[in-house]
C-alpha cells in the first residue's frame, strides 16, 4: 500500500527517523550547533566522531499533526518503544495519540521484525515510493526551532532543556499556521468511535520479538521490558550540578572564584551571545559561586521560567560567597564596593521574576531589602517598589515612600506619584501631574492605545522621549488601567499641556528636504543635480503615502484637518499639493530619518519603475542626506549607523539583483518548451545561492535527510551576475539528468 493522500485523521501515519547534520553534544554535553551541515545519515553515522541529534517523528499524514523525541547517535531509542510512546494517550504530549490504520516506513529503517509486529498489533506498514511526501519540511521547520527555542531563546543549551520547551516547539511548529492549528485539524478530523485504547507497553513490546537480528538497522525493542512503562522515553539528561547540586556539595575557593569571575568578564564582553554562554558555563564549571555568570544567563534567557531558576540560584550563591557577617557589617554600602555587584544584580534579576509570576509581595520585599542594602540605588529599584507598591494598593507605605523620593523630577518616579495622589483624590494630583507631562509627554498615547507599543523594551531611552515613555508603560500600564478614570484624567491633563503647533521652528521637512538640496546644488553638475531633485521628489511622495499612518493621535487630528480642508480645492485646479500635505505641515528631521529608510527597504524597488542608474543614485542621496542631517545635528549617531547602513546595502544589491532579473527572465523565454514532465522530477523551493561556478548556480534547499545542495546549469552571464547569498523562490525541473529552472519568482538578498 502506498497512498500519500488520507481522508481522515491517524489514517496513515509516517514514522521518520533522521540524524541532525547541525545539532551535537558535545564532550562537556552542551548541545552545540554548526552552521557547516555533516555529512552523515542513518547509513553512515557510526563513523563521525560527534555525538549526533537523531530525530524520531510520527506525522499524521492527513492533518500534519506530529510528536517528536531527540535521542542521539550515540544513545538511539528502539523502534517499538518509540511508537508505542506516541500512540498511548496517558502521556504530557496529549496532542497526538492513537493508532493508525498504515504507517509509511523509509526502507533505510524498515526490517523484517518491525514490520511482523506492526501487523500483529493491527497497523498495516508499508514503504512508500518516490510520490511520496518526504516529511523534509517538518525536519527543517523542527531544526530552526529548536535552533530559535533553545540556542537563541535559551541560555540553558544542553538535551534537557529540549524536553522542557517541547511546549513551544510545538506551538511554534504545529500552532503558529496561516490558517489553523495542525492539533486543532488533527482532534476535529478523528473518525467517529476511534479507538483510543492501546494495550500495555509489554504485550505491545512482545509483539516485535523475532528471531531476527539486523545490525544493520536502528534497535527495534528494549532487550529486556521490564515493566509496563516505556522505560527510557523520553530520555532525558538533567543539567550540569552547577546548576542543581546542594551547595554543601561543593568547597568555596576565593581564588577559584575570582578567577571565574574574570572567564565570566570575557561573556560580558563577547558580542556573540552563544559564545559568551559558553565563557558563563566555564566560569560556573570552575566555581559554582560565580553569581555573575548566572547573572549572564538569566539576563540574556527569554524565557521566565529559566530566568527564574538562574536568578534564584545565583541569589543562593551570592549570598553564600559574601557570606552572613560580611553582609551584616557592610548593609548601606552596597554597590560601592565591587564584590556586591554580583548579589545585587542576582537580587534585582529574581525580584523582576517574582513581578513578572505576580508574586508583588515577594518582589517588594526583594526591593525592599536592596534599598536597605544600597540607600543610593544606583539600579533604579525605587521606581519598581513604586509601582509595586501601587499595584498591592498599600497607601501607608507608599505616603512614606514619596516623601523620601516623591519630588525626584522624572517620568518614572512623578506618573507613579500622580496617580498615587489621583486614586487617593488629592487636590495635587492635577498639579504633579503637570510635573509628569513636563519630563515626558508620550506616555497618554502608549497608556491608552493610540500609540503602537513595541513587545520589547528599547535598548536604550533619552529623557522626555517617546523611548522613555515606553520604558515606563511596558511595566506599568496594568496599575493604570486598574485605576477609574486615570487615563481619561491623564487624557485632559494632556491636553492642558500639548503645545498647539507641531511644526518646529518653520523647519518643516519640505524645508529641510530644501535646504539640503540647495546645498548640493552648489557643488554639483546640473544633471548630477536634476538626478538629486528626483530622489528627493520620490521620498517625498513615498513620506505622503505611508508616513501619516505612524503620526500620534493629535498629530493625525492635525494632518486629517489639514488634508481635508485643500484636497478638494486642489483637485479642481489640478494641483498636486495634497500630496504635500504631509511634508508641508510637519517639521522633525526625526521623520526624515525613519522615512528614507522605508523609501529605500520599500517604496523604491515595489512602487517605483526606474532605472538601474535611479536605483544606485537614490543609495548615494540618502547616504549623503543621512551624513548631512547628522552634521547638522538633526539626527543623532544611531540614526545615522541605520540610514547608512541600509543605503550601502540598497546601493550595493538592488542594481544587481535588477539586472540579474532581467537576465534571468530572458534566459526562460528563449528556453520555454512544452516538454512535460512527471511530479518526481520537479522540485520547488525558496533556495538559497551558496556558490557560484562559471556556468553554475549552487542552490541549497532541505529534504529529508537535511540540508542538500543543487547544481543547477544557466547561462554564463547569468552566473557572473548572481551573488552567493542571494534567495530565490523557484521551480527547478530535472531534464535529461539535470536541473533546469522553468519558473522563478521574487529575488531578494
């Protein structure tokens, strides 16, 4: 039997068992990632040296619905015991469950004894043909999550921590579809009556004893089942004893931990986030007191839970390596001396995770204790007790509290105080409030909505901008919308305030725009300086399309009313000033800044039909345009790093990528025939260039055994203008033993 087609839910399963050609242990068992694919499968994989991933995969065929454990080449799971863990329903993967009428085995693991037991315990197997659906794409969907879950989002990188966020591979792989869950479609499409029983793990166990014996192949049953469990799966490995053991298990060295603590500097100081883990688990292997080190790893986790465990246990060492007597005789001066850094970030960091589990109670008193221990707060804890305090609603302490801090001058502390004095109806609340909208005026639009609230913090923020304002909602908008009637009050109170004209100094952008061009004119060519003039036309009329839609509320009253009040007058003139509206109305060269940006990464290759010249002159405008707004002092130098950096990569690649286009369109129309060809020799893909040969384009694309390169044949000056690098969404058809493209979509880089 061989359909690729099912009709219903656990119809037809496919098991898949797949060696990872990125994903190793390695020898202090951190589970490690590398960028060069192995070349290794299930064939050869005795050979490599490394202590490979394996994957084993049940998909249900009809739904797209998975499970999935991850042994390694060194440690495989038998087949049996695998099946019979995904088809039992008592399991914590209660998403899949359920045997099937017929299961797909890829003949690389078929055997005589697997497929004997399959059909006596009523599961019809069979090998499925080139027709097929290989299951790649599920292989890569899982890598590239497990790479997001547990190399980028985690900072615990060992096997352990792939059982502990199976939850989110899921979701992310199974959840996260343009139309519907796969787990939803899976449950909806069970046949009426499905059988749910599965019998137990010996009986079932039992049914793949042969006399047979295969070396060849992967282990199908555990040699001796001893129990009714499937012993063994999932695996799991805990972590290091760093992380877990009993401090009196280890002997406290200050040499060992200073010594720890410079590995750790080395992790502070690595731009590469993977890398300063590894100097984190190297500081902690040499001393498991090196508080800092789990600093490092909570802080770049992003994941609360995994926060919450680091921060705890380097609370517990910090305090132990500082010990009781040296804490008791230094309480007040904290921070100050160097070898408290450690306890106090440790403090600070689990403080932020009893917050974020709703623990107020223990995360005030956390703060609480930091300020006993450093009254100067050089880390900001007394605008987090504020706020704590608020949500608790204890109006006694916080009445002690704001006459110790209360006539601070900033956002954070002065919008906690004026709602503190609103909730208690105060006749100063209106005044503070005044005070508050004076150090920051952007926190109404992210409070109420009407501003676009980033999901992460901003790197960095500048006092009285918008950054701030949203520094200080991401953390405390929940107290405010608690509050009746706080933001229609702040809303009032924000009105009162507002500056009426939101044009700056008559430095309106089209003036700016000017003034930049009158410059220019001055030391260019005349044609040199016509192609300069188009530019600037262009990213006004690409600021008049879209810009307006990232303007404030009362910026979009303004720009409403305005519109509205020409358009129509402009219109029966045939003039074209209504789409100046925008750049004639509003002044900031902080517009301009994000504006060119979207102009080059959007407006210009989608909506404008120009030339290869119009292309490289915009790249060379804006990175002038950029350089000059800095000069000037318009821009600060972080706007000028992102204006610059994407107008050297516009200049750099879309003239190039426009002319292979043009190239690559030609090459199929000259090419075109009406040969059929059969579904076994078409492939396509989104392929990636990672070599260019004389003649040749060396595509990557994923398969089932993972990674896999195509060399496909084109033309000469076809190869001389690709790039390695590239992407490319094609259809790639075999022809007489080779790949040809006959289709080709969008080129990006």
């Amino acid at each position: 039997m061989n359909r690729s087609e099912a009709n219903y839910s656990n119809q037809t399963h496919q098991l898949m068992v797949t060696v990872s050609r990125h994903f190793y242990i390695s020898k202090k068992g951190i589970l490690t990632y590398q960028e060069k694919p192995v070349d290794v499968n299930l064939k050869n994989y005795q050979k490599t040296k490394k202590e490979l991933l394996v994957y084993y995969l049940v998909i249900d065929r009809f739904s797209g619905n998975y499970i999935f454990q991850v042994a390694t080449t060194r440690q495989l799971f038998p087949l049996a015991d695998f099946l019979h863990y995904a088809w039992h329903q008592d399991k914590k993967e209660d998403h899949f469950w359920g045997l099937p009428e017929n299961i797909a085995i890829p003949k690389a693991i078929t055997s005589t004894a697997l497929f004997m037991g399959l059909k006596k315990i009523g599961v019809n197997p069979f090998n499925p043909s080139a027709g097929f659906p290989s299951g790649g794409h599920v292989i890569k969907n899982l890598e590239e999550t497990l790479w997001s879950q547990v190399i980028y989002r985690s900072t615990l990188h060992f096997r352990a921590s792939i059982e502990r966020l199976k939850a989110y591979i899921y979701d992310i792989t199974l959840g996260l579809r343009p139309y519907s869950d796969l787990r939803v479609i899976w449950q909806s499409n069970l046949r009426p009556g499905h059988s749910v029983a599965l019998m137990k793990y010996r009986e079932f166990i039992n049914a793949f004893h042969t006399e047979e014996s295969d070396c060849s192949k992967l282990p199908i049953v555990l040699t001796d089942p001893a129990t009714d469990k499937a012993a063994g799966i999932p695996p799991s490995t805990a972590l290091p004893d760093y992380f877990t053991a009993p401090l009196e298990e280890f002997r406290f060295s200050e040499p060992k931990l200073s010594e720890a603590n410079l590995i750790n500097d080395e992790a502070w100081e690595e731009g590469d986030t993977v890398r300063g883990i590894r100097f984190a688990y190297q500081a902690l292997e040499l001393s498991p007191f090196c508080a800092d080190a789990l600093n490092y790893l909570s802080l770049y986790s992003k994941y609360y839970e995994e926060k919450y465990l680091l921060s705890k246990r380097a609370v517990l060492v910090g305090k132990a390596a500082l010990g009781d007597l040296f804490i008791k005789k230094n309480t007040g001066s904290f921070w100050v001396m160097l070898e408290t850094r450690p306890y106090m970030r440790a403090l600070l960091g689990l403080a932020d995770c009893y917050w974020e589990r709703r623990e107020f109670e223990q995360a005030a008193e956390i703060y609480r204790e930091m300020l006993k221990l450093n009254p100067s707060d050089n880390q900001g804890v007394r605008y987090a007790l504020a706020y704590t305090l608020l949500l608790l609603d204890y109006r006694e302490e916080l009445e002690v509290f704001f006459k110790k801090h209360g006539e601070e001058e900033s956002c954070f502390m002065l919008y906690s105080k004026a709602l503190y004095l609103y909730r208690l109806g105060s006749a100063d609340a209106d005044k503070t409030l005044q005070r508050a909208l004076a150090s920051n005026e952007h926190v109404y639009g992210y409070l109420s909505g009407e501003e676009f609230m980033p999901y992460r913090e901003p790197d960095r923020y500048r006092w009285g901008e918008p950054s701030e304002a949203i520094c200080y909602v991401l953390d405390k908008k929940e107290v405010w919308v608690n509050s009746p009637g706080a933001i229609e009050w702040l809303k009032v109170g924000l009105k009162t305030f507002k500056e009426k004209t939101l044009v700056s100094n008559g430095n309106t952008i089209k003036q700016v725009l000017q003034a930049f061009l009158d410059e220019q004119e001055a030391r260019l060519s005349n044609s040199t300086f016509g192609k300069y003039e188009n530019v600037i036309e262009l990213i006004q009329a690409s600021f008049e399309r879209y810009s307006h839609t990232y303007l404030d509320k009362d910026e979009k009253e303004l720009y409403e009313l305005h519109y509205n009040k020409h358009y129509y007058e402009a219109v029966d003139n045939n003039d074209d000033e209504e789409e100046r509206v925008f750049c004639n109305l509003f002044g900031g060269p902080d517009k301009i800044a994000s504006g060119v940006v979207e102009y080059l990464s959007y407006f210009l290759p989608h909506k404008v039909i120009g030339s290869k010249d119009l292309l490289k002159t915009s790249a060379t405008v804006i990175k002038k345009l950029g350089q000059w707004l800095f000069d000037k002092g318009f821009i600060d130098d972080g706007d000028l790093e992102i204006i610059t950096e994407e107008a050297v990569k516009a200049g750099r690649e879309l003239p190039a990528i426009n002319n292979f286009e043009e190239a690559l369109l030609k090459y199929m129309y000259e090419t075109d025939d009406e040969t059929d060809w059969g579904e076994d020799d078409e492939l396509e893909d989104v392929f990636e260039v990672v070599a260019v040969k004389s003649g040749i384009l060396v595509l990557e694309t994923y398969n089932t055994e993972g990674k896999i390169e195509i060399e496909v044949k084109v033309p000469l000056k076809l190869s001389k203008l690709c790039r390695v690098g590239w992407q490319m969404n094609l259809l790639l058809v075999k022809k007489r033993k080779s790949w040809t493209i006959v289709e080709a979509g969008r080129v990006s880089y």
